[in-house]
C-alpha cells in the first residue's frame, strides 16, 4: 500500500517525478522571464533527523513508534510553509513518537502516559492542517503525535434517525465508502476531503464545499465523544436542546487543545437523486456578488453557490476573464429540483446574469434522474480543478514560486469596502516584496448576512526566500482581514499561525474562560500547547 | 400604563375577575364532579413581604428600588408551581432590591456593587421563566433583580446584510414593532413571545414557534455583546467563523450564570409575502408522527411543522379526537410558495395524509399575496389556542387543579418506545396522587433526526396540595424524559427546576470546564448561583 509522502499532497505515488517537474519549471521559465530550475525532492535516507528525545513506554507498545519515516510524515500540515520547509528538507521538529491508537483505549493509555511523562500530545487526522495545526511546537519539551487513522470505522448507522455512530480518524474517502452501500452520504466535503478526518473536520469547525444553510461541520454534529486528559466528555444524542450551553459547541473548533474526538454521532443524508445545476455569468465582479447575495438571501437554500471573480471564471471555467460566473447547484433525494433552480435562476437573471434555458442542467426525472448533473461546461471544469487544487503544488515546490490563498468571512454592508482595501493591502506588498503578483477571489459559501471570501495569490519569488516573502504577503493580507472587520479563518482554523490574529479578534475575557476549561481538562497542558491559546 | 400582574400572565387588566373565575371554578366542578370554589385573588397590600435585608447604593439611585410591588413582581417566573405560590401569597422570598437599568452603564454599576457587597444578582428579562430561572435562591445572601426592560430599543438596522443591532431587554412585541417599518421581522415566535425578552431568548436558547431548519434563537446570532462582572465580552459580526470555539455559544444557554446579554445583532428577515399552508390529517398518532419525520427529512424546510395527537387536535383544533393533525406552513419574501406546499402534502399524503386539494391555503400572487394564510379552519384554530394558551391558567388559578407541560427532543429511532414509556410513567403517577388525569402531545418542532414532543397533563387535585401532587408529576415526567435517552429540556431551559436532571443529562467533566469559564468571569460568584451548575 502506498504510504503518505513526507512533503507532497497525497501518497508518494502522487509525488510528481523530476521529468515532471522539470518540464514544470520550463513552463514557468518562459512565464516569468527568468530562469526557473527544478530542484530533486528529498529522499527521506538523507534527511537529518534529530533523534528523539523520548522512547514510548511499554503501555504503547505496539502502536508507537520512533521510526524516521514516521516521524517525518508528521512533522508538517499541509501549508503553502509547511510544503516548502518539508521540500527544502528541513525536518528539524519532527514529533518524537508517533502513536496509532487502534482502539479509544490506546487513546487513553497515550494521555496517560503524556501526562504523566510531560510529553506534548499532538492530534492528528489527516495531517492536511494549513495553519500549523498538526506541527510540534518549539521547546525543550517531547512530543508524541496521535495519528487517529486507525480509528476509521463506521460503527452504526441508524437509518430512522438518519445519523451514524463514526469514529473521529476516518478519512472523507473512506467515510463516503461505508455510508454508501446504506444509501447515506454525509455531504461534507471540505477540499481537503481526500486527506482529513472527521474528527480534524470537528475540532476545527470546516466548512463543507458545496453546502449553503448547513455549511459547517458544526450543523451535522449530533453527539461527540471526546477522550481528555481527564476522563471522558460523552454528550447526548439529541436532534436539538436547550439545556445549558451546548457541550459539543465547547469542542467544535477546539484545535486538539481540550481532547481527542474519538467518536461522534453525525447527521447523514440520503443520497441524491434529483439534481439541478447552473452557471450563470456577470458582466462585474459586483453585478455577480449582488446576484449571490439576492440568491442566498430568498433563503431556496441550494446545495452550491459560489461565485468565482472574473479572475478565478477564466482560470478555473474557462470564461473570458471579464465575466464573474454564480454556480448554483440543488440536489435532493426526496423532491424534485426543477421549482428551486427555476428560482434561484430567475433571481439571478433579475440582478443582471446571463445563461440560457439550455444551459440550466436538471436532472430530476426519467432517464436522467440520478445522474450526475453539473459536470459538464463551467461548472463541471470548476469542479474538477477544486478536487485536484491540492496537488498543483506538488509540481512547482521548491521552485520558488510563492503562492497561498486566505479566507474569511464578512457581512455583506461592509463587503465591498472589505474587498478593496484586502486587494490593496495584497497587491501593495506583493510588488513590494516580489515585484509583483496576481490576486483572485471567490465565494466558497455565503450567508445571508455575508459571503466567505476566500482569496488565492501567486507571486514569483526566489528559491530560499520563498518564506520570507510569503511571511510578508501572510501579514499584510491578515492584517487587512482583521483591520476590515473580517474573521481570520472562517474554515482553515486557527493553528500557530493565525495566532496573532486570533489573539485581536476573540474577546479576552472569552480566552481566558477557554483556558480556565482547558486547565480544568488537560491539567499538564499537554494537548497542543500554543494553539489557540497559550498555557 | 398597565403593571405586570403580581400572579397572573399579563397584566393587572389581564387578571380575571372574581365572576369570571367563580363561573370557571362552577365549569370545573360541573367536569369533575365535586365542588370546587375560587379563591380571591391576592392583594398587594395584604401580602407579607420580608423587610430588604440591603438597600441600593448611591451608585444606582434612580433606578432601583425596594418597593413591594416590584419586590413582589419579580419573586417568581411563571410556570405553574410560581402560579400557585403566587396566587397563594406566599412572598417570602422576593429579591431585597430590584434594578431597572436604563444602560448598560447601569448594569455594570450594578454587578460591581453586587461583587464587593456580596449580592447575588438575578437577570431578568421578560420573566417567563417556567423553570425557576429568575427566582432569588434561598440562603443568606440579599438579592438583586436586575430588570432589563428599559434596554428595550433597536439601535440600528442593516437593510443589505439583513441584520440588526437590538438591545438586550426587549421583549417580543416591541422588537417586532420596531423592525416592521423597516420591512424586517425577527421572526422568532416562543409561546412566551409577549413577555419575553431578546436577552432571555438568547440566554435560555429559546425555540422559536413557526420554525423548522432555524428552530433555536442560536441559529439567528450574529454577535453577542454581554457584560460579565470581569468585563465586557463581545464577538465580532460575523456570518460564519470557523476561528475557534465560538464565543457566542458560550453565552448562548448560559442561563445568566455568565452575564447579561445588553446587545445582540442579530439576523432578520424580511417580512414574508407569499404563504401557504395546509392541515392534514391522520388516522393515527403514528401515522401522523410517521408523516412528520417523511416531510422534515425531505428538508422542504417549512416554516412550520407541528403535529397534534389526536387528544390536543381535538381540543386545540376541533377534530374528531382519533386522528392527529400536521400543519405544514411555507413563508417567503422572495419566492411563491406553492412548489413547496404541494411536495410537502404530496409527501404527507404517500404517509396516509388527508387533506381536500381546496384545503391548501395558498396566498402567492394577485389579490391574496401577503394576506396572512392559515387562520382559518383547523390550522387557525390552534394558532388562536397557541397565542393565548398562557392566560388560561390565570382562570383557574387557586382552584386545586394541577397542569403543566414538559418538554423534550429525542431521535426518530428511540421515540416510540420512549413516548410510550413517558407516557406510561405520567399517567400511572397521575393514578396515584390525582386518582387520575389527562396527558397529550404535539410535536412543537421536528428535526431530520428527531422531534420535539411537548407534552401537556391536567389532573383534579386539592387546593393546598397541589405542589405536592405537581411534584410527584414533575418528577416522574422528568426521570421517564431522563431514562429515555431525551433532553430534559428542548427550549424550556434549566434554571433551579431542572438541575437535577440536567446533571444527569450533562458530562460531568463539562460542568466543571463550564464552573471554571464562570469563576474566570464571575470571581464573586454573584450571578444567578444554583441555575445549571453549583457554585
């Protein structure tokens, strides 16, 4: 079986190979105007490694582990920063043990003995984290990272109540694949879906991609079973309640500081059979958000609706680069879709956008009932270029190419002021720091009170001060964010490397309520010490 | 103007005269066969009030007072066992001082007089409250009730993002009053609308009436602004966030434990012009509930989907009393509702439904667009019985009769066997301390995975022990809801009546993180110590 590759996205099969990558680096040559050369990946054998500093006990034994490759594969996210230290070779802070629990008992032999030892616990799903959310912290102090992957079952579908007992280590892919065969999905499907877990998608709040009304992972959470330091937080199955704060609410975006979701009941769907789907193309940037914001505002609650700028239509659909294209899908497995995408195109067509009635895409009924609508033209060249996103960067690593993106989320009254003044911000600092770069905007969901703007930048840099350009672009584009009235992350988490950011916007008496429940949980402050908060 | 009745929902020209309850009290023997008389109604001027053990200090002058009649109106909430002991004149526990602030100045002049002095501080918003959530606990330390009823204005109004900034205290009608010129509605509508407040909404994690989808008050906060005897706390504006535990969930269920909420933006709506709605009836209380859960999953998302047992059809909208009534009601300002309506009745109707094609209100287009649909025939008739349910009791007040509700939310796959026992439980408990009674069910909301029961008891009991009787009910009701895997509370909220279930129902090592937030916040410990956790 093919094993992750320690730098790129995905296993090392999906490593690109060097003639791959030099004919990458040609391509950008000649884009660029310089000369751009392809550096060899790294091999694991040459990588030095500093040896750990602690040994697994004997109650981990079994399931720990001190190997170099291990150790490797775990010392990074999955961040524009974290593939480039990793491409360079640089995995000086790799976790000293890393641990596979294969039951909730291990889980809990692992806590113990960290507690215990004074050994830093780390979580770790899927390993995809953008914000440093799975890396060691720095220190004197051991750290065991807990790679949940073995805990990747379905337990129990409860096909009434429409909601399945799942354990927090499974990966999307293999979620999908046991829900199936019961005719359920839980129709979660953030972009990282290939390389994250259920309970990664909890503790950091994700937003699923083609989702409006039900966006984060928050609105499927039926009951989470979480292992702290302490002992066991096991909250009711309930279809809703009102008996005190919400539990699960507490670590629903709790970034592995609190405990490790080992379990949880979750809402699933049944799978569709009625679909309906439409490009619909702006003449602006402007006339498309004010088309979103009337679409999402008549509350018809499609399935998708995102807005990609004139930039992203071009790039990712194909458009002329002038126009802004509204993708808006339904699906259901229960109702015919047609009434809502007639709507939803109508609404549109009222703010200015463009498509004809051959282009409306439904599949509800007859031969085409169930068939998958919408991957065909705009919205299907779209949807193929989101699922394989992440694997673009394996390409043009260590090329010295800088490019990321950040997201938020913002109501729409202070939107377009938002907007201009992020652009700026981005495009000021990318000349001054790069001489230069491009800058593209979508919608991945909206709200009835605002969008969640997510913005992808590139910028040529020189190899070995990718970093600090990229750490100058980073923030500038924050500060803009956080200046603006935005939130830092509306679905990549907040991790070390949002901290400053976080730190301006949650309220400081909310902080110190969290850490006084962090300290009530994790006594030794041993879960992921620096994220979200400091000790 | 009109003073708030010292026993009675509503006001003082809501209490019912001395004729009109004798002619009750005459109705009620006639039904149950023995003589049963109406007791005078009690009179401020006869009630013994303890003297205040403290008076207000310079600080909050002008707006806090000793007075008997606001000592006495703020003694209790409303459920029924405050009713009794109200109506008895049993007002030995009133708060020694009640606080009207008229900013939010005032209530941080309040709660760091009540933190040096050793008061204890009561919130209170509308005052409600069917759970001894505003009720001065016993012990020692003086009281403060501190009435929000003067931060009663919407301060501003967000026509694009669809938003408003409200003050904390104010109660259902004027929030409404006040959004309505605007084109806006809040559109939360508990049954305890009239005398609730935005602030106590929040704060008790209120479920709205007409609500599927967006049932809870949670699902329509923007950003939370709450004074804590440590400071303010306030969360950003925004429409989604994925930067950590939210800040907002804290507060929201916090019961005044925390604080008090001054402000909140909050989600509006605009105010619907298309409707359509349609009662359909079943054969059977499981056909009906069997037809709920088919039209919740199939995520139409109605604005309302209520199902009455035969028992409440029979009495709340004059059915024949063996089959069960759903009503389904679609709104929007935006989009005809007729698509809906028809998959929602052609759905119920697959499920064994009744209902006349010509039953189907629809108000869409031409003359009957925006004209309220659904007052009429048997959906209007529990609407009428809805809005006026809580001034029933004030008639028969002091009579001896013992009736309450409870409340709950289950999954679909536990809820026969748990209706089933509930009930077993409540009439076999009614047998022995009543020699009998009446209980029934409606399902106020439904969830794709579950629904909301609400269930109603009356018994004939002895005037003077009806607590006694009440007691016996309540406790029963309360461990068949606890055994039965349900919620102790689904928008009734906890306060001091639900405590001993609701420690059954929570994570034990959650109410200590949630006693650690509140020590960080409320060092002193002043604010509403007993209501969900201990001190």
């Amino acid at each position: 079986m093919a094993r992750r590759s320690i730098w790129a996205w995905g296993l090392e099969t999906d490593e690109p190979s060097q003639a791959e990558r030099d004919e990458a680096a040609a391509r950008l040559s000649k884009r660029f105007g310089r000369e751009i050369s392809a550096p060899p990946a790294p091999v694991l054998e040459s990588l030095v490694i500093p040896a750990p500093r602690v040994l697994p006990p004997a109650s981990l034994a079994g399931f720990a582990t001190t190997a170099s490759y291990d150790r490797a594969a775990h010392a990074y996210g999955k961040s524009y920063r974290d593939i480039v230290r990793a491409f360079s070779g640089d995995f000086s802070n790799p976790p000293d043990v890393v641990a596979y629990p294969r039951s909730e008992d291990d889980v809990i032999s692992i806590l113990d003995w960290a507690s215990g030892a004074d050994v830093v616990a780390v979580p770790y799903g899927g390993g995809s984290s953008v914000v440093g959310g799975v890396e060691p912290p720095g220190g004197g102090r051991p750290v065991v990272t807990i790679d949940l992957s073995n805990l990747n079952q379905v337990l129990e579908i409860d096909p009434v109540s429409r909601a399945a007992r799942i354990q927090g280590g499974v990966l999307g892919p293999a979620l999908e694949d046991q829900l199936r065969p019961h005719g359920f999905t839980l129709r979660h499907f953030p972009q990282s879906f290939e390389y994250s877990s259920l309970g990664g998608w909890i503790v950091t709040r994700s937003g699923g991609h083609y989702a409006t009304n039900h966006t984060h992972i928050d609105d499927f959470v039926e009951s989470i079973r979480t292992v702290t330091p302490r002992g066991i937080i096991e909250s009711r199955r309930l279809p809703g309640s009102g008996a005190g704060p919400s539990p699960d609410r507490m670590v629903i975006g709790s970034e592995g500081i609190l405990g490790i979701v080992t379990e949880a009941w979750m809402r699933i769907q049944a799978r569709p059979r009625f679909r309906a789907s439409a490009g619909i193309t702006f003449a602006s940037w402007k006339a498309g958000y004010e088309a979103a914001r009337a679409v999402v505002q008549a509350k018809l609650w499609p399935a998708n609706c995102r807005l990609l700028d004139p930039t992203e239509a071009g790039s990712a659909a194909g458009l002329s680069g002038d126009q802004a294209l509204l993708i808006v899908a339904f699906e259901s497995a229960e109702v015919p879709q047609e009434p809502f995408i007639r709507q939803a195109v109508r609404i549109a067509r009222e703010a200015g956008g463009q498509i004809d009635d051959a282009a409306i895409r439904i599949a509800d009924e007859g031969a085409h009932a169930g068939e998958e609508v919408g991957r065909e033209g705009a919205v299907g060249a779209w949807r193929n270029s989101f699922v394989r996103a992440p694997y673009q960067r394996n390409l043009t690593a260590g090329m010295g190419i800088v490019g990321d993106t950040f997201e938020t989320a913002i109501t729409w009254d202070r939107w377009p002021a938002f907007d201009e003044s992020v652009r700026h911000a981005v495009m000021d600092v990318m000349k001054r720091v790069a001489g230069g770069g491009t800058l593209s905007c979508r919608f991945t969901h909206v709200y009835t009170d605002g969008p969640a703007p997510y913005y992808s930048f590139q910028a040529p840099g020189t190899p070995g001060a990718e970093l600090e350009i990229w750490s100058a672009i980073k923030q500038a584009a924050s500060d803009a964010v956080i200046a603006g009235g935005g939130t830092i992350t509306h679905h990549h988490a907040v991790g070390r490397d949002h901290r400053p950011w976080y730190d301006e916007q949650r309220p400081p008496l909310f902080a110190e309520a969290l850490r006084a429940a962090k300290k009530t949980l994790d006594p030794a402050g041993i879960l992921n010490p620096g994220v979200l908060i400091d000790p």
